[in-house]
C-alpha cells in the first residue's frame, strides 16, 4: 500500500505475494500541509498530539520531543525556503540529437519544481544553430515559447509564420509545431513544459508583497 500526503491511501495491492505496486507521492504536497493545515488528527500533525495528556490543559507545549521535531521542521523550511541561483557559466549547452542543430540548458527541472511546491515538468534556455530548427513534433504537457534571439519560422496551426524575439506562442498538448532559425545568427528561446490535469481548479494572478530591505544602490527619481 501506498498512503498520499493526506493519509489516504493512494495504491492498494492485491495480497499476491511479491507483488510490485507503483503511485505518485509528492513531498511538496506534504510541506504545504504542513505550513498551512490546521491542527488535525492526521500524521503530519503528530507534533500537535499529546497536549490533552496535561493535566489541566497546556497553552505551551510541555513535551521536548516536540518542540525538537518543530525545532528540526522549522530549521528544515527555511534551509527550503532560500533562494538558489544557477549562473549561466555553469551550464554547458547540450545537444538534442533528435532535432538540427538545437541545443539546451535546463534551468528548472521537475525535481526543481517539486522542491518549490509547483507543477512543472521542464524549463529549458534553448538555442538554434543557424540552418537548424526543432522538428515538428507534439507533447502531452503544453509549452510556452519565448523567443529572446533572433528571428524565427513558426508552424502555427498548419501555416509557417514569421516571428521575432520578443513574440510568445502558447502551445496546447497534443499540438504539432516547429521551430526553424531564419536568421543569420544562433536564436534563442526560453520553452516552459507544464503538466496538463482534467478538472484543475481555476488559475489566479499572483500576490505580492513589499518587504523594508533597503536596496544596495541609489534608485531612479519617484521609486519607492
């Protein structure tokens, strides 16, 4: 058996004996529970047990075994929570043999995207040698392409286009297209893979919040 995040059982086997069953368990999906569920009889909540147990009730938690494990968890969360960098230098440009003369960097992989608590199969920085092109083709995840180099051909919807550095294509799984240099120089783009779900809920505009940390240099005139 294999238990989710939410102690439901995810896979169950059969009772044959050597049987191999296979699920999904995702441990960012078991951090958000842990930051944001409130406080329930449920195996990422064990912290939380016990407090009944005084006599008397407790406002605090009387047990050290507990404040050790919050004290791990937290110190576990904000070793999560920091910012990482991955400089261009130490990356190399690899080569997508199934295409011409395309070439990649991946700057989120999908185990990056787990360790941030989002859905993403892939992020990749890609280049297009000149006289090479991403050969049609489709995908079972959607794709959002952003042209940061050049001058490209696009097959949209049947019709081969022309586009600029600058230009976005939203790309539905499941959709054939294709990429093709037509500059005199190496393009370049930034290509966005995301898992496509039945009966997601609805998407919404990020927040954001200001926080005073004075910047490390003067700003333009009117900037706060």
């Amino acid at each position: 058996m294999i238990v989710g995040f939410d102690g439901v059982p995810i896979v169950r086997g059969g009772g044959r004996p050597d049987e191999i069953v296979a699920g999904e368990v995702r441990p960012s999906l078991a951090r958000e529970a842990r930051r944001l569920w409130g406080v329930e009889n449920n195996i990422y909540q064990f912290g939380h047990r016990g407090y009944v147990a005084v006599d008397g009730g407790a406002r605090d938690c009387p047990y050290s075994y507990m404040k050790d494990l919050v004290t791990k968890e937290s110190s576990e969360m904000a070793e999560e929570a920091r910012t990482k960098v991955i400089e261009a230098t130490s990356m190399e440009w690899e080569l997508m043999p199934q295409h011409v003369e395309l070439y990649h960097r991946e700057i989120v992989s999908a185990a990056d995207a787990d360790g941030m608590g989002v859905r993403a199969s892939s992020v990749l920085w890609e280049k297009i040698g000149v006289g090479g092109a991403v050969l049609p083709h489709y995908h079972n995840v959607a794709e959002i392409i952003h042209i940061t180099v050049g001058q490209v051909r696009l097959l949209c919807n049947g019709e081969w286009r022309t586009y600029r550095a600058g230009d976005t294509f939203h790309v539905p799984a499941g959709v054939v297209h294709s990429v093709v240099n037509d500059d005199t120089v190496p393009t370049e783009q930034i290509s966005i893979f995301l898992p496509v779900e039945e009966n997601m809920p609805a998407n919404r505009f990020f927040e954001t919040v200001q926080v005073p940390v004075p910047v490390d240099r003067p700003l333009a005139k009117g900037a706060k």
